[in-house]
C-alpha cells in the first residue's frame, strides 16, 4: 500500500466513523492535490451546498461517497512525488561577533514530505538556524546546499517560506491578500479564487476571508499565514514557535495540517518548526533536533528514509513521594544506571535491555507510589534534563 | 466598472493592481483634464486690458494644484505601500523592478503635472481666438498701425546707416530726441533730409511672429506711402486697424480719414499730431510734466481732472492700442512661443523623476535605511558645501558628488556581486538612487566652469576662435537636450539597475 492508498483508507475510515469535518479536510487535500479547475469547482460547489445544509447527514454522507470515488478515480494513477532530499547542511556556523552567541556547527538532511521539529531553550539558536535555512541569514561557515532547481538567490527565496514567530501586518482584506499571493504565483487565473476559496475552507478560514488582519486571534493569523503559505507551494517551509500563543486543542489541529500538508504524496513538502512545546512537536515530526547553546543533539540519526535513534537507553521520567535514596534503593535491581531529581520529577536510565514493560512490572511488584509515568527514551526531554 | 477591472488586473497583472494604476490613473487624468478645463477656462481674453492683473488665476491655481498632488500622493502611497511583493519574495520577473518604477514614474509624472495641464489649457484657449494666419494678418495691420502712433524714433549715428533701404529698427531706439546729446538730429532718406522728430523716424511696435527683417520691411512700406502719398493705402491700414478695434468692443475717437488728415503733414511730416495709444485715464501723463522743461505738445493733449479729482494730461486724439498691443502679444506667444513646449515639460518630468526614485527606494530597501539614507544626502551636501565656500571653487561641489557616486556604485555593486550579506548597502543603495539621476548635470556643470575656466585665459579678440569658447556656446545651446538625454539614459540605466536591485533583495540580510 503507498502514501496515497494509506491516506485513502484513512478517509474512508473517517467517513465509515461519520467524522464529517475530518473527511472534508482531507478530501480538500486531495483536491488541491488533483490540480485541476474542474475538481475545485466540484468540491467549492459541495461546500457552497454544506453552507446552507450542514444538518443533512445523509446528503453529507452521500456527497462526500461521490467526491471521494471520483478523486481516487483521478488520483489512483497520478504519479506520487519522490521523497528527495531538499537541504542539506555541512558544518554550517553562524557567529554574532567573538565572545558572543555562536550557532553550529549544524549537519542536517532535509527532505520532501519530512517535519523536522527543533527544540530547545530560548536563546539557543531556533530561529537563527530557521533564518539561515531560509537565507535571510548567511552563514559564518560551513555550506547550505540546495537540492533543487532555482536561478539566481532572489528566485532561490521564492521556494522557501519562512513564517516567523512575529508576522508582518497584512493590509486589506484577507482573502485579496491570498489572491495577490496566488496570482503572483502564475496560477491561472480561473483557478485562483476556486482554489483559494479551497485552501481557506481547509485551514477553517471561511468564516473570516473578508477579516482584517487586526481582528484576527494569533492562531487565525498563523492559519492565513499557513494558507498563504499553501499558495505559495514552497519546497521547504520554516516556521518559528508556530505553537506559541494557541490553546491545546488549536496546537494538535495545527501540527495534524503541518502533517497532512508536509505529507502530501503529490505535493510532499519539507517543514522544519521550532518550539518550546515538546511533547507535541515530538508526536509530529520525524526528526527532532536539540539545541543547546548553539550545539545541535540529534534523537535520530537520518539515513534516507529510514530512522535510527542514536543512544539506546532506556529513560524513564516519573514522580514520586518516595525518596531519591528509597528509590534509588529499590531500583537497583533492576540495573538502575543513574536517577536524577529534576525539579518535582525522577529521570531514572536503564540499560538498553530492561524494557517498558519491565520496569512497570518492577514498579507494580515493590508497590511503588508513581502518579505519573513517561517514557523518555525517544525524547529529546532527556537532553533538557540531563 | 473600477471593480471589475481591479479584479481582473489582481488575477492576471498582480504588479498593475498592486501599483493601483487604472484607478489612479484614471485619477490622475481626470485631475489634469481638471486644470486644462481649469486653464482654458478662467484665462479668457478680456480685451480691456492693458497689463497682468494684479490677482490673477496663476498663483491661486498653482497652490491648488500643490494641495491636490500632495493628498493625492499621500492617498496612492497608503495604498501602493500595502503589499510588498518584493519583501515577501514572491515570483518576479527579472524586469520587475524596472517595470514597477516605469509605473511609479508614470503616476508620479501625473502628479506633479496639474499645473502643466493648466498652462496648457491657458494657451490653447489664447491660441482657439485666431488660426496662426488670421493673427499673423492682424498683427501685420496693429504693427503697422503703431507706426503712426505716439511711440518711439530711431537713433542715427551716421548717414549711411539710414541711406540703405532696411535697417534695424530695434538695434537703438529712444523715446526722445532730446535725451540724447550724441544722437545727430537728422537723417537721410532716398536722398532727403529729415529731422528725427519727423513721422518718418518713427519705431513700430512689433510681435514675436516677427522678425527684424520683416519689420524692417514693414516701415520701409509705411515711409514709402507717406513719400510717395499713397493715401489710399494709408487709408486701407487705417480703416482695418480700426475694424479691429470695433470688433473687440473697443473705442477710438478717431476715424480714418481724421487719422490721416492729422499724421499726413507732407513732405518733412514734422508736425504730424500725435496719435495717443491709451482712452482710458489709468494711463496717463501726470501734470508734474509740465512743471519741468520738458517740452510737451500741448496741441495734441489736454489737461483735465480725473475720477480722483486730480489733474492730469489726456491725449486729444486716441486709439487703444496698449490694449490690442497687450492682448495681440499675449495670443502671439500663445502660437510662436508657447510657455508649454519640451523646454518647460522638463520640470515637471524631472520632479516626477527624483520622487519616482525616491518611493521606489523606500519600496525597495526600508524605512530605517530609506531615512539613513536621508541623512547622509544632507550630511554630504553640508561638508560639501562648507568645503566649496572654503575653497572657493566651483569645482568642489561637482567633483565631491561624482566622487560619491563613484563610491556607492563600488559598494552597491560590490555587495551584489559578492552575495554574501546585505550589511548596510540598504542605505547604499538609497544613495546610488538618489545621485543617479544628478550625476550627467553636475558633469556638466564641471566641464562648464573647466571650459570657462580655460577661456578666461584666452584674449577678448581671439575668443570666439577658441575651441573651448565654441564648446561653452555649444553645451549651453543644448541644455534642454542635454537634460533629456540624461533622463533617457537613466531611463535605460534603470533597466540594468533594476535587475541588480532584484538580486540584491536575494541577498541575506545578516
């Protein structure tokens, strides 16, 4: 089963569950992927229709059967695109002067359809490293190397989008705002409002297309900034602290759009996003990078498409009323390597050979008080305790 | 209509609909076609006067059209500088930046060209009252019929320079014999003596329409018609002079067989009455005169009191010609001289120019540079300025700017071809924009004042010989194309520059 038949079935699961929005989200991916004006002007036209019958189930229902056959009618024998490398980056620094921060050296591989997530604490060269990638910053050494095709630098700053923490002001209305962006990207020209009405529906944009920028929340601007985005079909997008300011619920739908957008099988694009909410970035991307003071800590170490966790350990965080000695005590058996006290929470290491489920069972057998339990071993967490 | 247009320029031509160049375009038209309509029609020709108002619509519109640019530069601005395709980097066209600025310019152009329009309704509304031929014919009469009026003589130095058949009426004239001690007071016509108070010595009023050659011409007839007593010709001028006059609702007090019979004193016409030019009392001669020795023919003017109740001296015989001269002169420059024409187009092109440069600069670089930018143009006039006081040359100013503009096209070229970071080049470039546009004038003000330089050193006799004298003569003949040119070279510069501005908008920032 490739990329494409995967996420069908996944929509055909959503559909056979009856959850609607999630189907139409993905059904608009699938559009966007057909590019093609008759299939936006089909799916504009069925949510024209939700509009004014968003009750009717069973006409949802239907609709939705319909579209979904004739998209995988359409798709099933489009080529999908290859997962090629977009960016890569050797030994690449970037100094503020002697005796001041220093970023680097930084190696990376970035590919198509790959969510890079960087982490770190504040200071500790996020955003340098994302406006370096983007080339709004040039490095003091080492080489950034671009995979694809682009004529001089001006055309090279075209192909990557670069949305910082704090946004530029957008004036007029937004959805005029998209249309510039689209027209000034060469669609044609009848494909420009179908599409971007499309794009606006999937970021959950429709109720406020005519807004001003200034009546926006955060999470609404970042979601137009996200929408330009789309029309702008970047081949890397670099996104600082796109987390920051949005409510749980806004965090888990944005970072599900980053994974449907940057997994495309049509239109796979690389993203590379910093933040400070690591548990979340960690549950997207497919490689975390660590930063501290400038340094970077892989979690994985990339080869292709394949993954491979660097230091094998098995580390648990956790919190108890027991002491650091009674705990200490009643782990050893179990070949207990070290426990640190972190501000309120246990990280204990184990050999890479006790398991998980080892440890639970260890724990569950001495009767140890353990109201909360994570496994840390995949996560960069362990470099901000550690 | 607007909208429609809009949408369909935002979809196809993002650049036009980012620039808002149909509406204000549309704007900027309807705003000139304003000031013609404006200058055609508040300058109507009032043939009752004599001189230039004191208010007049001029001025009054000049500030109109100062107020009205502004607002509307400042209403463009708030819109044009809402988006940025360049700063967000969305896909341009190598041309891009050159076809932005053709676009700036043009509604730049437009803006600063209200009261252009206006001076061009003015004349054309001087010119719509007669065809080039119909007042070409009625200036031929109105000079002709100046010749009898009270006005100027010649002045003769010699015989033989009244012996030949033209001669240059202008080239000396006075309003009174007696002023001049040196002037001979006679002359020589085919073979006669006259005095100079004679008709015969008399100036013409002339128009632009003509030249020496032909007013030369023209007197030469008049005198042969008195000589020769050809009074039906005479008579002719005389009556379509005043069919003139009563066409344009004026008044004379005299007619042409009265005219005649007072200019015809035949054969020396030495007591031929005086003609006055002016009816009405807001031109006159105040009494005063006759308290001096000044000797007045008092057979041809008269005392009277005036609307104030004050003496003054009215011409007994009279014909309005201040008034037709005025108006005949204005509606003659109107056709062979007009205030609008290439020359003074250059203004307003020249103004549209800098402030086209200076709005694509702040587009293409930033606030914080545009106005670093700012400083340093006013920094480096005041040094240079203070150094040519100091130095007491005219050199200074000109070689100083050259010398920096050598030095930012260096730096701005350097940083684009070296693509590493943009450092402070936004400022850079702000300058090299700015002194583009100056840089050919200020090179030739330098070879101006090299060349007067040189010439001083070459004697008066022997100096219109001098290669650098006929330079000198020859650069400033050709200033108005020399500034053309200039504006045309920018213009093409503007395409290679352009493209450079677009890669260096790639550059990083840091």
């Amino acid at each position: 089963m490739n990329e494409f038949e995967k996420q069908f079935q996944e929509i055909e699961d959503y559909l056979k569950f009856e959850d609607y929005p999630l189907v139409i989200k993905r059904l608009i991916d699938f559009t966007l992927d057909t590019e093609t004006l008759s299939c936006y002007l089909e799916m504009n036209q069925f949510l024209d229709w939700l509009d004014y019958n968003g009750n009717d189930t069973a006409g949802q229902a239907t609709r939705l059967r319909q579209l979904i056959d004739q998209l995988y009618a359409f798709l099933k024998d489009k080529p999908q695109a290859p997962r090629e490398v977009l960016v890569t980056l050797k030994d690449v620094v970037k100094s503020y002067g002697t005796g001041r921060f220093g970023l680097g050296p930084i190696d990376l591989a970035l590919y198509a359809g790959q969510i890079v997530g960087l982490v770190g604490e504040n200071g500790n060269g996020k955003t340098t490293l994302l406006r370096s990638l983007c080339g709004e910053l040039h490095p003091s050494g080492g080489t950034i190397t671009y995979h694809f095709k682009y004529t001089d630098r001006y055309d090279l700053r075209t192909q990557l989008v670069y949305i910082p923490q704090r946004t530029d002001t957008w004036y007029g209305s937004m959805y005029q705002n998209l249309i510039l962006t689209a027209s000034s990207y060469g669609y044609d020209p009848e494909m420009i409002e179908p599409l971007t009405q499309l794009i606006i529906t999937r970021l959950g944009l429709r109720k406020y297309r005519l807004h001003s920028w200034n009546s926006l929340s955060s999470g609404y601007k970042m979601r137009f900034e996200l929408a330009r985005m789309l029309l702008r079909k970047p081949k890397l997008l670099l996104i600082d602290e796109p987390l920051a300011n949005l409510d749980i619920l806004a965090q888990q739908t944005i970072l599900e759009d980053f994974r449907a957008i940057a997994k495309s099988p049509f239109r796979p694009i690389g993203i590379v996003l910093s933040s400070q909410q690591l548990y979340e970035v960690e549950k997207t991307s497919d490689q975390v990078v660590f930063l501290k003071q400038g340094v970077q800590k892989n979690l994985r170490q990339e080869s292709g498409t394949t993954t491979e966790t660097l230091e094998n350990f098995l580390v648990i965080e956790f919190e108890s009323t027991l002491t650091q000695g009674e705990l200490g005590n009643l782990l050893q058996p179990l070949g207990l390597e070290s426990l640190q006290f972190n501000g309120g929470t246990f990280i204990a290491t184990f050999p890479e050979s006790v398991t998980r489920l080892q440890f639970l069972e260890w724990v569950t057998r001495h009767e140890i008080p353990m109201p909360y339990f994570r496994d840390i071993s995949q996560s960069t967490r362990r470099f901000f305790v550690s | 209509m607007f909208k429609s247009i809009q949408q369909r320029l935002i979809l196809r031509y993002p650049l036009l609909w980012n620039t808002k160049i149909i509406p204000m375009g549309v704007l900027l038209l309807g705003l000139n076609l304003c000031f013609f309509i404006l200058g055609f029609a508040l300058n109507g020709i009032s043939f009752e006067e004599t001189h230039r108002n004191f208010f007049d619509f001029d001025a009054t519109l000049l500030l109109l059209s100062l107020v009205i640019s502004l607002l509307v530069l400042i209403l463009w601005l708030v819109n044009y500088f809402k988006n940025n395709m360049l700063k967000s980097f969305y896909p341009t066209s190598k041309y891009h930046v050159y076809k932005e600025w053709g676009l700036i310019f043009l509604l730049c152009f437009g803006i600063s060209s209200p009261i252009y329009w206006y001076n061009l309704g003015k004349e054309t509304r001087y010119r719509s009252y007669f065809s080039r031929e119909e007042l070409e014919k009625r200036c031929v009469t109105l000079r002709a019929g100046s010749f009898f009026l009270d006005g100027s003589y010649s002045y003769h130095e010699s015989e033989n320079t009244v012996e030949t058949d033209v001669v240059a009426v202008d080239t000396v004239s006075v309003d009174s014999v007696e002023t001049n001690g040196e002037a001979r007071n006679y002359f020589m016509y085919r073979g006669k003596k006259y005095k100079n108070t004679s008709l015969l010595n008399k100036n013409v009023n002339s128009y632009i329409l003509f030249d020496k050659k032909s007013d030369s011409t023209a007197i030469e007839k008049l005198k042969f018609w008195l000589v020769t007593q050809q009074k039906d010709s005479l008579k002719q001028l005389f009556t379509d002079y005043l069919k003139i006059v009563k066409e344009h609702q004026l008044e004379a007090n005299i007619n042409a067989e009265q005219w005649l019979s007072l200019i015809n004193d035949y054969p020396l016409f030495e007591k031929s009455h005086t003609i006055g030019p002016q009816m009405t009392n807001d031109e006159y001669y105040p009494n005063i005169y006759n308290n001096q020795s000044v000797v007045r023919d008092t057979i041809d003017r008269y005392i009277a009191r005036d609307n104030t109740g004050t003496e003054q001296e009215f011409y007994k015989y009279y014909v309005p010609e201040k008034k037709l001269n005025f108006n005949y002169a204005r509606m003659a420059d109107a056709h062979e001289d007009p205030d609008v024409n290439l020359e003074t187009l250059i203004i307003p092109v020249y103004f549209a120019l800098a402030l086209s440069l200076l709005i694509l600069s702040f587009r293409v670089t930033s606030g914080r540079s545009w106005l670093i930018g700012l400083i340093a143009v006013i920094i480096l006039n005041i040094i240079l300025g203070i150094f040519s006081v100091i130095i007491s040359s005219s050199f200074t100013y000109g070689i100083g700017y050259c010398v920096a503009f050598i030095i930012v096209s260096v730096l701005f070229f350097n940083t684009v071809g070296q693509n590493r970071t943009k450092g402070y080049s936004g400022v850079v470039l702000n300058l090299f924009l700015w002194l583009l546009p100056g840089l050919i004038p200020l090179l030739y003000e330098l070879l101006e004042s090299y060349l007067h330089y040189e010439y001083n050193a070459i004697d008066t006799i022997n100096l219109q010989y001098s290669t650098a004298y006929q330079f000198k003569q020859w650069l400033e003949n050709h200033v108005f194309e020399i500034n053309w040119t200039n504006i045309f070279l920018v213009s093409i510069a503007m395409l290679f520059i352009g493209k450079k501005i677009r890669l260096w908008r790639g550059i990083a920032e840091a």
